[in-house]
C-alpha cells in the first residue's frame, strides 16, 4: 500500500477539528525563531541546507501540544503513551503488513541517537560498522562515538546519476570483524528507495555473515508517486530478528525539534541489549515529544498527503529548473525525501573551491558540501527543496546567475 492511501484504510478518531486546506506557499519569517536553518548565515543567504521544512506543522499537533501546554503540567513522563504504541503498531500492519508487538518499540530521543544507541549495544573497539557513502554525515561519526572502526562502501552511481548498491563490493567490504550494518533507506543524500529485491539481497548477505542490521527509515512517509518504502525488517522473520529499525514523525511532519523517534526491535534479546545501552547515555523523550508524535501519527495524514503533492511539484520543478538553467550540473533521480543531491562537477567551477562554498559566497545559497557526506561526495550539493515555490525559485535563479558569471569570466580569460 502507498503511503498516501493510508488515511483510505486506516481512520481512526480525531479528537481535534482541522482544516483540510493547507498553504504550503505561505513564506513563514523564520528569522524572527530560533531556526538553525535560518539563523546560521547572514540575513542575505537563502538557506536549503539542513532537512528542515519551511511548512507549519499538521494543525492536530499545533492543537495537541497547545493543548498540553495549557494544562500547566511539566513533570515526568512515565514511558510511552500506550495509545501512541498501538497507532504506530497498526500503522506498520497498515503500510507494510509488518506485524509486531506494542512491546517491540522502545523510544529514544531521536533517530541519530536511536542508531547511536545500537552501535553502543552492538560494537565493541575492534568490531566494525559497515557503511555505504555518500551518507548523511553522522553516519561516519558512529562507529567512532561508539568506540569502534567504521568500514565504508561506496554506493555505485550510474551516468544517468541514478545510485545502486554493487553487491559484489558490498560484501567484498565485509570482514571478520563486522559486526553491524548501517543502512539509509530511504536513503539521504542520493534520494533511493531501495526495492524489497535490493533490500533482500543486502540482508541475505548480513545474515550469512552474522552481522545485525541497524537501519535508519526516518524518510519512510516521504515517498514520490510510483515508488514505495519497504522496512527491511519486514522481509522476513530471520531478517527481522537480527534488525533494529529506527524511524520517526521528525522528517514526515516537519516536527524534528521535538526529538521523538522509535526504534523498532522485535527480537527480545537484541530490546535488552539496546535498553541497557542507553543507560547514561541519552536522555528520554520529553512529554511534547511524545504529544506531538501521537498527533502526527494519528491525526496528520491529510497534512501529509498534500505536503506530499507539493513536494513532488517542487521535485519536478527542480529537475527541470536544473535541466534548463543550470549547464553543467544534473540531479540525481528523487525517489523519496524533499533533498536534492547536485552533481556540479562538469560546472565549470573554479577548482580552488568547492561547490557548496561557490555558491554560498557567489549565489547566497546555502546548501550542503557533498564533500561532507563521504566518499563519493566530492562535487556535489545537496539542496532542501522543502519549502515555498517562491523561495525554492529564487534560490535556483540566484544559482543560475553565479553559474552565468563564472561562465563569462572564463570566456572573457580564454579569449
């Protein structure tokens, strides 16, 4: 089942009224908040770097957590609402026909620290962390934070820029001394989502090794027309017991500063080692967290499925902007998320400076180094494309502009 077909099957009470009319062209003064992404550069930059969406969060959370907020109350939270385990269980049965236990899902206080937290519970210092880059940047930090040795893959991307996975230097990067696999799926920056095919064959070669897979789904909701997110936990029961699968509201409905994710772990010893790891390393969930996730889940998928419509509008828009006005650069196929990845390496460049700092000095765009993302990155930027058409516009026209400049100038020295 699609994601977006969710709200067809699944209905359940929503105890808050909200409009169904969202207006997702809305330019929203963000400098006048707290936001890292707009507060990080000066006030003349147009920042599409960090994923965080330029779009108000669904109403029912505004309300759920205005709500709590007006009861006055901010003392302990004793675990998870047992209501937000039973929507997140019947969500998985819903979209993925993957059946666990309410049991199964511990919470940590975010995805990165969820997948942290597994590396503590499953690496000791001579074990290894395997890895596919070009990743999203704290996936090469892990295995250090966990006092262990990271083993990187790098994925395969095709002259059309679209990214698959050579299973023969996949398990080639395997050694003695793996002992977990990191996955992205979907995955940030290249913007795949891996097919249950891809997905099996990785796990058969992880279970022939005996290696546990810790998988980072926090884009699962975030899929484009004709394609469909697979947890490869719910391949089958062997591949789910030796799987941990953290995902998270955070990304889905633009909530990521509420720091609510859960990890997903069927298998009973593995829960163990990964509850006791968390011990003085992380704090819990705090109570907004847990409110805003159970109003996401619950009440927000008539948010997301126009959240969704407007993405893939802003998708498109891009792969033709790019097409058209950006010579020298080509994007990747999107499948899922709302992160471009640029490949700016036939740009004509100055070669004394990376892309992402051309066009943050040149066009007043901030994006993300690819060089940041690992090996496999150099060359390349990743552009949010998560926020209001106007916005998204003049950034790429801005882009457009710095590219036209160093075009003139190197014809002007040529000549």
């Amino acid at each position: 089942m699609h994601p977006r077909s969710f709200a067809t099957h699944f209905q359940l009470e929503r105890p808050y009224p909200f409009s169904m009319t969202y207006n997702f062209d809305r330019i929203i003064d963000r400098r006048r908040t707290d936001s890292a992404k707009w507060n990080r550069y000066p006030e003349d930059v147009l920042p599409l770097w960090v994923a965080d969406m330029d779009f108000t969060a669904p109403e029912p959370v505004i309300r759920a957590l205005r709500d709590y907020v007006e009861q006055g109350l901010f003392g302990y939270a004793l675990s998870a609402p047992q209501e937000l385990r039973e929507v997140i269980v019947a969500r998985l049965e819903q979209l993925y026909s993957w059946h666990v236990a309410p049991d199964a899902l511990v919470f940590p206080a975010g995805v990165v620290v969820g997948y942290d937290q597994a590396c503590h519970a499953l690496l000791g210092p001579t074990d290894g962390l395997l890895i596919q880059t070009p990743v999203y940047p704290p996936f090469l930090s892990a295995a250090k934070w966990a006092g262990a040795q990271s083993q990187e893959m790098e994925l395969t991307r095709q002259a059309d820029g679209y990214y698959i996975v050579d299973l023969d230097r996949f398990e080639a990067a395997i050694t003695e001394h793996t002992r977990a696999f990191l996955l992205c799926n979907p995955h940030n920056p290249v913007g795949r989502v891996f097919t249950p095919a891809e997905l099996t064959a990785m796990a058969e070669i992880c279970l022939r090794h005996d290696i546990t897979i810790i998988s980072d789904e926090i884009h699962c909701d975030l899929i484009y027309s004709g394609y469909r997110h697979t947890p490869i936990a719910s391949l089958s029961p062997e591949i789910e017991a030796r799987t941990i699968t953290v995902m998270a509201p955070s990304k889905t409905y633009n909530i990521p500063g509420l720091g609510c994710a859960v990890a997903i772990i069927p298998n009973k010893e593995l829960r163990k080692r990964y509850q006791e790891a968390h011990k003085g390393l992380a704090s819990h969930v705090n109570n907004l967290g847990y409110v805003g996730a159970l109003a996401a889940y619950r009440d927000g998928q008539p948010w997301l499925e126009a959240c969704l419509r407007y993405l893939e509008a802003n998708r498109d828009f891009v792969y033709r902007y790019v097409a058209t006005h950006l010579p020298g650069i080509s994007v990747s196929p999107m499948e899922g998320t709302y992160l471009a990845w640029l490949d700016c390496r036939q740009a004509g460049l100055p070669a004394e400076m990376l892309p992402g700092k051309f066009f943050l000095e040149k066009a007043k765009v901030a994006l993300n180094e690819g060089a940041t993302f690992g090996k496999g990155g150099e060359g390349f930027v990743r552009l949010n494309f998560g926020c209001p058409r106007a916005i998204l516009e003049q950034a790429l026209d801005r882009m457009r502009e710095a590219l036209r400049g160093t075009l003139e100038r190197w014809v002007v020295v040529t000549w």
